[in-house]
C-alpha cells in the first residue's frame, strides 16, 4: 500500500480464515433464531438483526481470546 493508502476496516490479518468466519456468521444468526439470506445477500436484512450477529460473533471471539491467555481451553463446540 502506498501512502495515504489505507487497508478496508474489514481487511483479514489471516485471508484463509475468511471462509470460516463465514460460517461462523451463519451459525451465529442460526443460534439467534435469525433467518439468513438463501443468496448470500445480507444487504435486505435489518441493522438491529445483523448487530445482533456481530455483536455475539464479538463476545464469542473475545471469550475464545480470554480462555487462550488463561491457558484454558474453549468449552464452545463451534470453531470459534
């Protein structure tokens, strides 16, 4: 990247992991009992529905975080 260039807010530090993070999005809105678009296409669904999902994937994420500094193990049966 050139200067002033600037990398997209949702730029993955590990691109392989964009396919799991992917599912995990699904199994989040799934747990959440929200319906996921059959197309892929999350741009009809509400914001309310679609924070909804970041802000769990977020808790989960920092859980998972938390458990590994601690030396502990995740009690999730997700990936994540």
């Amino acid at each position: 990247m050139g200067i002033g260039q600037e990398r997209p807010s949702n730029f993955l530090v590990v691109p392989e992991a964009y396919q799991a993070l992917d599912q995990f999005k699904y199994e989040v809105a799934s747990e959440l009992g929200i319906q996921t678009p059959q197309n892929g296409y999350w741009g009809t669904m509400t914001s309310r529905d679609c924070g909804a999902v970041g802000g769990h994937i977020t808790r989960k994420l920092v859980k998972l975080g938390e458990q590994q500094l601690m030396g502990g193990s995740s009690s999730s049966s997700s990936t994540f």
